[in-house]
C-alpha cells in the first residue's frame, strides 16, 4: 500500500509517521509546505491513501485559511478523481468548523467539498477537537502545550477562565484511529464522519493546576494519578517539555553512622516507597506496627531478617540476598528487623501502605 502523508511538519503527522515508519509494510510520500504542486500532483497519482493533516490555523494573513485548508483540499480531490482509480481520503477537520470564524468556515468548506466531490473513492472527516501529547508546539494554538513548556520552563502561565471547559484528545489516540482508517476495508459510503474516542473533558483550572502539580511533585515525591487516563496523557505530555539537562533531580538523602535512607515515591492511594542502604554489621528496625505493614525486598548485599510476634517468644528468621530477590511481607503485631550479614552495603527497597506521619507514626520499638 502506497500511503501519501501532507502536512509532514505538523504535530499529527510526525506522531503518525513515526508509528508507520516503523512499520515496514507500507510505501510512504511525505508532503509538507516546500512541496511543488507538480511534486504533490506525482504523489496522488501514486497514493492508494492519502492522510491529509496539512492545515493553517493561525496565519499572519487570513486568506491562507482559504489556500491551505480549503483550496488545497479541493486540489487534492480533484486530481485524485482525475486519476480514475481508487483511493481512500482521511482528512483532518476540526470541531470547530460547527464554529462562525475564519478557521473553522475554511474547514467546514472544505468538508463540503470533500462530501459533493467524492466519486471515484471514500473519504473520512475527523472533525478533532483541541489535540495534546508529544512534539506538539508550545505557545501556539495548544493550550496544553503551552502550559507544560512554560510550567517546565519556569515561565509563567495565563489562566483566563478557571470555569472554562476544553475539550481534548491524546496524540497517541488520534494516531491508532487514523491506522485503524488506514487498514479498515471501504465502505458502501463514499464519506463518512468518523466517531472520536475516548474524547476527554477538563475545565482550564483544572488542567493548569494538574501541570502545576506534576512540577511539585518532584518535590513532594507524590505520583500523579495515572489510574486517571486523561492525568495519565497529561503526565506523559509534560515529562516531553522538560529541558534536557532537568531530566534527573536528587531526593533528600538522610544518611547516619547506620548508612542513609530517601524517600522515592508517594501515592494518595497506596502508600509509598522508599530505599536505604545499610552497612555491614548493622540492624535496622526493632520495631512493630498495629495497623502499618510493609513490603521489602534486599536488591544489593545479603542480610537477616527477624520477625518475633509480640508476647510470643519464637523468632523467625529470614536469609535475603540481592542475586537471589525475594519481597518480604511485615505483617502489625510481630516486632522486626532487618540486619546487613555482607561484606558490601546492602540496598533494600521498602514499600508501606500509607505514607509516613511524624505526628502518628503507629512504630514501636521492641527488640526482636
């Protein structure tokens, strides 16, 4: 299959064509601005499908919203039914060709055209709405990129109205129904509507103190909720426009004559996580909980662990060692400890089901 891409520039399509260039089974002609209309006229002639992302949105002069979104269209279509063969047209409209400005009469034209023209083919309008995720161009006409770049940045961010509903679809979810539109078999139809899924709601307020949130917690340790899916895609998004040399940053390390400990990650949902080394000889714990429980597991050196049930006198002992990981549950009610039997430091990752409150620390120490 022999698959014509337009607007090759655009945020669409250098996520679509990332994913079809991986792909191997398809031939693929890129167009973008500097592409000669004879150029483009070969290209048709060759193209099975054609994925027509090119468009102006915001043009210094308002006549190119004419030229590029609907005279280009039009030119498109006709030479394709000037060719008498076969093809299949995705075109990218937008919501707001249901909208009275100049953007969206230039889609909604072209939508037109597109619905009176097609003979010889099929044709899908995606009419998408406001379109977030990687590679897309800050401080333009995304809203999301804009606050991710600039929050990422240290810059600051205009939030006009908090009340203000958007509604937004992810890069990655626009990419796999274009590819599904790419494969699927034609239909008796010669254009259709495509139905747009998932499509998410957020209010302005929202999305501005959810970006806001992702910078702070590299400070907090907190992770987003990412059982959010749309969270989730705003998450993955900002992570793109952090500058290149802040991909890392330091905990706070809290190190003693016994080795140190950080704290790595915090949920509001299930507890958090946390790393200590320990060096040889030393034993940390001796100490139990009544509702708390943890989860540990030695991923460098060897060590001991011992569990004695409060009131009881029996000890069970568990041997641990980092080449050989083994996760170990503390159930409350049995005082414990954890003791570095190597050579080496011993490195051991720790998860608690909630997160640690100096003012109800539900720790008691009992040797074990």
């Amino acid at each position: 299959m022999t698959i014509l891409v337009t607007g090759t520039k655009g945020f669409i399509a250098k996520n679509l064509l990332a994913v079809l260039e991986r792909d191997g089974q398809n031939q693929l002609l890129k167009a973008d601005r500097s592409t000669s209309a004879e150029e483009l006229t070969a290209m048709l002639k060759q193209a099975d499908v054609i994925v027509h992302l090119a468009g102006e949105n915001r043009p210094t002069d308002p006549a190119a919203f004419k030229k590029v979104n609907t005279d280009l269209t039009a030119f498109i279509l006709e030479t394709l039914e000037k060719n008498k063969k076969p093809y299949k047209l995705l075109y990218a409209s937008s919501t707001q060709a249901a909208l009275d400005n100049e953007y969206g009469k230039s889609k909604k034209e072209a939508e037109e055209i597109l619905k009176k023209g097609v003979k010889n083919g099929n044709a899908v309008i995606f009419r998408f709405p406001g379109l977030f995720g990687k590679w897309c161009r800050p401080n333009y006409n995304s809203v999301v990129a804009t606050y991710c770049y600039n929050i990422a940045n240290n810059l600051s961010i205009e939030v006009r109205d908090r009340e203000y509903k958007l509604t937004l679809m992810y890069v990655d979810d626009v990419v796999k129904i274009l590819i599904e539109n790419i494969q699927a078999s034609t239909t008796s139809e010669r254009v259709i509507t495509a139905d747009l899924e998932p499509v998410y709601e957020i209010t302005l307020g929202k999305l501005a103190d959810s970006i806001q949130s992702f910078k702070e917690n590299r400070n907090t340790y907190f992770l987003p909720q990412v059982g959010d899916a749309l969270q989730k895609k705003l998450y993955s998004t900002y992570l793109t426009y952090l500058p290149q040399s802040e991909f890392d940053y330091a905990p706070v390390l809290r190190a003693d004559e016994r080795g140190s400990l950080f704290e790595l990650l915090k949920t509001n949902t299930a507890g958090q996580i946390f790393v200590s080394s320990t060096k040889p000889g030393i034993t940390r714990g001796n100490h139990f909980h009544h509702t708390k429980t943890e989860k540990l597991c030695v991923v460098y050196g060897k060590g001991l662990i011992q569990f004695r049930k409060i009131g009881t006198a029996e000890i069970i002992e568990y041997e641990v060692i980092g080449d050989e990981p083994r996760i170990v549950d503390i159930p409350p009610g049995y005082t414990h400890n954890i003791k570095n039997t190597g050579e080496t430091d011993m490195i051991t990752l720790f998860w608690a089901n909630e997160i640690f409150d100096p003012q109800n620390p539900d720790t008691y120490f009992e040797k074990v």
